[in-house]
C-alpha cells in the first residue's frame, strides 16, 4: 500500500513578522535613540565592545547584562577608510559624480570599529588617525540610521 505523504498547494503565503535584536542591542538602541553610545565591558579580559555582544571575541566567556556598561564620548578615530563613487545601499544606481568616504571608526573609550560614511571631507584631506564626531540623522528613531555618519572635529 503506498501512503500519500505530500499535498502540494500553489500561490502567495503572506508571513508578516517581526523579530527583536535581544536585550543587549535593545540598551544600545535605546541609547543612540537619547543620542548617546554605550558600550559592554567583558569583565573577565576588559575588551570594550561597541556595538556590545553578549559573548566575548576574546575570552569567549559570556558578558553579564549588568552591571559592565560603560558610557562612552561620541568621538572616535578613522582607523581606515575606503573612497566609492558607488551608492552603497542603491546597487542599480549608476557611477555618482560625488566620491563617498566610507569609514572604519574607532569610538573613543572602545576597542572595537564600525563603518559609517565620513561626511564633510575631500578624500584628498582623508587621514588615518583623524579625530571624528558623530553626526546624527534629523529623524532619530533607535536605529543604526541614527548615526548619519562622521565628521573631522573641528573640521578639514
Ligand atoms: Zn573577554
């Protein structure tokens, strides 16, 4: 006797969701909303990370939720940079006229980078190891598109 097992139905299934980004992302979203940083400190090896994770890249152990925050100036230094005339979140779009620097950030207190766009400078005047201040978007909604990007303290 064969059994059938599979029914097969065609068309669109609607699946409508939405997910959490966890407990630590929650307080570092909930900060860039107050438009400040904070960063987690793994109590065990002092590595600071910001963004924060739960477990340690260097020592693996698990960061406590509690109690191993730490405020952190919205300044930082560019560690690396990378010029495009390339829009970055629009693939289809063809070659700008205006050269984009995009930036790997160290925030200042951190030990960790993040990338954003370094505004208000020529790649001409790009150096590594320039200080950066934050510049925040108009609409400030505890995202990671709070942060417009970074710009040279006390300009070029
Ligand atoms: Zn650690």
């Amino acid at each position: 006797m064969v059994k059938k097992l599979i029914d097969v139905a065609e068309g669109i299934v609607r699946a409508d969701f939405e997910y959490w980004v966890g407990k630590y992302m929650d307080k570092f979203y909930e900060r860039l909303e107050k438009q400040q940083f904070i960063a987690i400190k793994c109590p065990s090896c002092n590595k600071v990370y910001f963004p924060p994770r739960k477990v340690c890249g260097e020592c693996f152990k698990t960061i406590p939720l509690e109690n191993c925050w730490v405020d952190l100036a919205t300044t930082g230094t560019l560690v690396n940079f990378t010029a495009t005339n390339y829009s970055v979140m629009e693939r289809r779009k063809k070659k700008n006229e205006k050269t984009t620097i995009i930036g790997l950030i160290k925030i200042d207190g951190s030990d960790t980078a993040i990338i954003y766009p370094v505004l208000d400078v020529q790649e001409k005047d790009v150096k590594l190891g320039m200080k950066l201040d934050v510049v925040w978007n108009k609409k400030i909604a505890g995202s990671p598109g709070d942060i417009k990007g970074f710009k040279p303290v006390g300009g070029t």
